[in-house]
C-alpha cells in the first residue's frame, strides 16, 4: 500500500505555508480533476493526485506598487522550477518512495511552460494530465490562486481523495490477481 498519504502532506508546515499562499482552493480541485483524468488514460491516481495537489507550491506573489502585478508575475514566473524542487523534498522527508517522489517532481516542474523559452515541450501521461487538470481549473488573471476554502472543508476533501486513491489501489491489486 502507500507510504505517504495526501492528508500527511497537507498537514506537513511546509504544505501548509506554500500551498496555502498559491492557492488550497486550487490545489485541491486540480487534484480532483487529476484524479478522474488519470482514470480515464491508465495514469497511478496517487502519483496524478499528489502531483496536482502540490503543482503550485512554487508561487510567489508578485507587487508593484502595493497591487499584485498579473504581467511582473508572468515575466518573472519560475514557479514551477521552486515548486518542483520543494515538492521533491517535502515528498522524501516525509517518507514518499523515490522514484515517485522524483516522477511527482517532473510533474510539478512541466506542468506549465510559462518559464521556458518558446519551443516544443514534452509531457508523458503524467505530466499530461497534471497540466490539463490545471487548465480545468483555471480563472482569468490567476483569480483561481485566490478562492478560498475553509481548513476543516479541505481536510475533508482531502480524506475523500485518500479513499479513493486507497479504492483504486485496492481494485488495481484485485485485478491483476485475478490475472494471474
């Protein structure tokens, strides 16, 4: 079964200070989303979850002049850079397998492209469907990083992600026993 749960990283300080800043709102209904799209293609719904779940812990907010800057923001974006590398080490300090933690990390790290120079970009399924369930949850000007959920509401939707994640593992499990 798995070693680190969703609800173990949300209650992790780090969690809390970075996902809260981009977004928790966010965070977790772009986890939702990944999960059914992971579903959909054949993708580990754990990985997709975390992955999704933790996307946008890069963030930095932007000012110019005392009023957040939607166009410093972009032109000074690496988000997904700081929020790859944090992402890596929350998910080894808690525990996370490695590999796992590193394919949760490319995830984070190419789920946008606002950072790299113009060009093509390469995703496997994965990172594929982290990005969609991204831009699923999008709102004009980043207003998506500022919708705001209740701690009490987001553990319980956390829990809910938990189940269902273990439901799949579990299913998973039975099916390729009754395969063999």
């Amino acid at each position: 079964m798995r070693r680190v749960t969703l609800e173990q990283i949300f209650e992790h300080p780090i969690t809390q200070k970075y996902v809260k800043r981009a977004g928790l709102a966010h965070a977790i209904a772009t986890s939702y989303h990944a999960f059914r799209l992971a579903k959909q293609k054949g993708v580990n719904p754990e990985l997709a979850v975390k992955a999704a779940f933790l996307h946008d812990m890069g963030h930095y907010t932007w000012y110019r002049n005392g009023e957040w800057d939607f166009e410093l923001y972009k032109e000074n974006d690496i988000h997904a850079i700081k929020g790859a590398e944090r992402a890596h080490k929350l998910l080894v300090r808690l525990g996370e397998d490695r590999k796992n933690a590193k394919e949760i990390a490319l995830a984070v790290l190419l789920h946008t492209d606002s950072y790299l120079p113009k060009g093509e970009l390469y995703r496997n399924k994965l990172q594929q469907i982290v990005a969609m369930a991204d831009e699923m949850d999008e709102e004009p000007s980043g207003k998506h990083h500022y919708r705001t959920i209740s701690d009490s509401r987001a553990r319980k939707k956390i829990a809910q992600l938990d189940e269902m994640i273990d439901q799949e593992l579990v299913a998973e499990t039975y099916q390729q026993t009754s395969e063999v």
